[in-house]
C-alpha cells in the first residue's frame, strides 16, 4: 500500500493540460516576435538602405538578474565569505604591552650569555619558575644526596669490609637506607656507625650539613614564592572598560579602582602611562613612546593633578584624568579615538599590610576599552547599610551607563564653551549699556524740567517784588 494518496485522475489530467497551455502561449509568443522582427529588416530594406548595429540584448528577470539560482547562490556565498571575515576580525586580538590581568607581554630575545645571567641569580630564577619546576627541583636535590652518599657509605663499606665502619651496612641497598635515615634523622636503630672509622665520622658530618643547607635553601625558597606579594595583586580589581565624559565642565578620562580584602593596601598610589607611536621632528619614528598621564581620585578634577595619586582605597575609587590642553588625547575626537593605536597602562603600587612587602597592580586599556559617553554604576551608597557596615556591591563594578556628552574632541568642546561665553558676555555689556543709555536720558529729563521749575518760581518772585 503506497504511503501517499492517489491523486484524481482528472486533476492530473487539468495540470498536464494547463502546463500544455502555458508551453503553446510561449511558442506563439516566440513566433509572433520572430516575424515581427523579420518584417521590420525587409521594410528597411526596400526602404532606403538604412543601416542597423545590431547590439546584443540580455533579458533581465523581474529582479535584475538572469539566472535567479545562480544569483541566490552567489549572495548566499558572498554573505558566508563577510561573516567569515567579521568573524576573523573579532577573534583577532589586539597587541598590547601588558594583558588586562596584570601580564607582561614582553619576552627578551636573543641575550648574550642569558643561562648564566639566570643561573647567577638561581634564587630568584626558582621563585618566578612554576610550581613544577620546583617540585621536580625538591625531589631532585633530596633523591640526589640521598643517592650520592648512599654511594659514598657503599665505598666505605666496601673499602673498610662489612660492619667495620657501619654496622649492618652490607649491600648498596643497605647503604642507600642508611643515607636516607641519617640525613632525615629518622634512626630506626638497626644501622650506626662506629668508632672505628674516622672518614665514616667525617662523612656523617658533611651528610648532616648538606642535608641542612637543602632543606633551609627549599624552605626559602617555597616560603618565598607562597608570600610573594604578586598574589596580593590577584584581589585588586580594575574596570574592564574605561569612560570619557563631561565631569565639572572638563572632558576626563575615568577608570574604576577596587580592593575586596579586608586588610588594606598602605599608601596605595596610581600611576597612568600612555604608549604610543610618536615622530620626532628629526623623522625617527618611536613605536612605543611613553607619556605618564596626571590622574586624580573621583570627581576632583583639580588643575594641579599630580602624575601619581595617593589613594584610601576602603572603596572603589574612580580615578580620573583631566583631558585638557597639555593631554596627548586633546585633540582626539570619539571616532579618532576608536581607530587611533595606542596602549593606557596603568600601574597601583603599595604595601601589603599583613607582610610589609611591596605590591604592584597592573592593567591596560586600549582604544576598543575607552567608551565615550557613559558613566560608572555606583557599587554603594548610603541606603546600603547592614549590620553596622556599608555594603559594596562588586557585581556592578565593571556596569557603566550611557549620559549626554558631546561627541567631538575635548579641544573643540572648550572652543564651543569659551565661544557661548565670549557671545554671553558679549550679549550681557550690550545690554548694560543700553541700560545705561536710558539711565542717561532718563537724568538728562529730570534735570532739564527741574530747571524750567526752578526758573518759573524765580520769575514769579520777580513779579511779586515788583508789585510791592
């Protein structure tokens, strides 16, 4: 039994009839155009001798293209290709001298002798090596003397003969065991040395004092790298995003600085760097020219900014760079800004309370980061106040919000400002002294009629003495 139902056998016979149809009205219409086409070429002819250019005529469909198929394909392969190049460009990270997270994108090649330098320094090589490293290196140093004196109590024994020197030492294996419980103190009491052997007596020194010396310089060194202040960096957080906006009638640059530990960092201060390409008047190109940038805490956008800001960092602080006239960003404009090549590191320092020890946060900024026109969401306030403490609320850190602020460069927003105050005064002194004007005119009548006054009262006493 077929799946599908059997059509009518009239039906089929009015699609196949239609279909007829429409195939005789094409070839009429083919026809009709054909003899039309060959009349108009014999009436020239007979005429006159004209001569006519024949031109090749394409046949568009009703949407500009001959072959829809074709057509649609080609769009549909033309819209794969652009997403694969939007999707390329995103994935492709921008170059940046420091990652957001504090990392160094730097790496030093092609040092002369840098084994040795490291090896000089083998201290401070182990603590910035990974933690595998210097598992591998603890084992290594404890097997190794383990080993190496095993051999050398395997020598004496086998020079001075069994249980001379060491009782129950007889084998490497034995040797190796006595290595280990000597150099660890373990002692279980089966294997000692005896009198009889000076060199054993030496060796048993030296094992302790080697064992000594590797155990302080592998505590050393792992308590070293368990309190470095690095970790403390890990808690002080940045914005992802940095702001550009109209902050007390100045154009600023702004980015948010927090700390989420309790115990704080003393005499935190901020330090803001600008990297970027720079021509000198000579033609020497600097690829990486670094400018510091005077920066201020929050709203104070004080004309002596210092180009590092001692910061109480208990709350989020918004730190803030006034764009003006001395700026390297005074003349950019929000879309030059966008596609200008350039790097904004910016560098917190300060003590560790706990350890005393010097910390340093690091983050960056590049064009794609700054957002012009937005502010940052407040974190607290004073309604945010619960069991005696205020609360900071650290998952609106990175928000930001959209405010009015005037989409051209900081140079021209002063222009426009110092132009609306020049035309206000300007407005202002013209209407003072047309005020003025009228004071005048105002005087120069009141004098004038107090005069004719004064001068009909003198009259009339005239008039009265002479009738007297």
């Amino acid at each position: 039994m077929s799946s599908y139902p059997d059509r009518p056998s009239n039906q089929v016979r009015r699609h196949w009839e239609k279909q007829e149809a429409k195939l005789r009205e094409i070839e009429e219409y083919s026809e009709r155009i054909s003899s039309s086409d060959s009349s108009n070429m014999n009436d020239s002819g007979e005429g006159g001798g004209e001569k006519f250019e024949l031109k090749e005529v394409k046949i568009q469909q009703p949407n500009g293209t001959s072959h829809p198929r074709k057509t649609k394909a080609k769009a549909a392969k033309i819209k794969k290709s652009r997403m694969k190049r939007v999707l390329s460009t995103k994935n492709v990270k921008k170059r940046r001298l420091v990652g957001k997270h504090g990392g160094l994108k730097v790496v030093a090649s092609h040092v002369p002798q840098k084994h040795g330098m490291y090896i000089s320094d083998l201290f401070t090589t182990m603590i910035d090596s990974k933690w595998r490293w210097i598992t591998f290196v603890y084992t290594i140093m404890y097997c190794g003397s383990w080993l190496a004196f095993g051999f050398f109590w395997w020598l004496v024994t086998y020079i001075r003969g069994d249980n001379v020197c060491v009782d129950n030492v007889d084998s490497f294996t034995s040797s190796f065991l006595f290595s280990l419980e000597t150099q660890t103190t373990i002692g279980y009491g089966g294997r000692q040395i005896t009198p009889e052997c000076p060199e054993a007596v030496i060796l048993l020194n030296v094992q302790s004092l080697i064992g000594f010396i590797i155990g302080a310089f592998m505590l050393g060194l792992i308590f070293a790298k368990l309190s470095r202040p690095r970790n403390r960096a890990e808690t002080i957080l940045f914005s992802r995003n940095a702001v550009v906006a109209a902050r007390d009638g100045k154009m600023c640059l702004m980015f948010r600085v927090g700390d989420v530990r309790k115990s704080q960092i003393l005499e935190a201060n901020v330090r803001v760097y600008l990297f970027r390409k720079r021509k000198t008047r000579e033609g020497i190109e600097l690829p990486f020219h670094q400018q510091r940038l005077p920066v201020g805490v929050d709203w104070s956008c004080d004309e002596n900014l210092l180009e590092d800001s001692i910061i109480f960092l208990i709350l989020p602080l918004t730190i803030v760079h006034v764009i003006d006239e001395n700026s390297p960003l005074f003349e950019m404009s929000p879309n030059e800004l966008l596609h200008c090549d350039f790097e904004i590191v910016v560098v917190l320092e300060g003590t560790v309370e706990a350890t005393s020890m010097l910390v340093q946060a690091k983050t960056s900024y590049i064009a794609d980061e700054i957002l012009w026109g937005h502010e940052f969401v407040s974190t607290t306030d004073e309604t945010r106040w619960k069991s005696g403490r205020y609360r900071v609320d650290f998952s609106v850190f990175d928000d930001t919000r959209p405010i009015p602020t005037p989409r051209m460069s900081a140079k021209d927003y002063y222009e426009g400002k110092m132009f609306k105050m020049n035309s206000e005064s300007s407005l202002l002194s013209l209407e003072t002294q047309e005020d003025v004007d009228y004071d005048d005119s105002d005087t120069i009548a009141k004098r004038s009629a107090s005069t004719a006054t004064l001068s009909a009262d003198l009259e009339q006493n005239d008039d009265s003495i002479t009738f007297v």
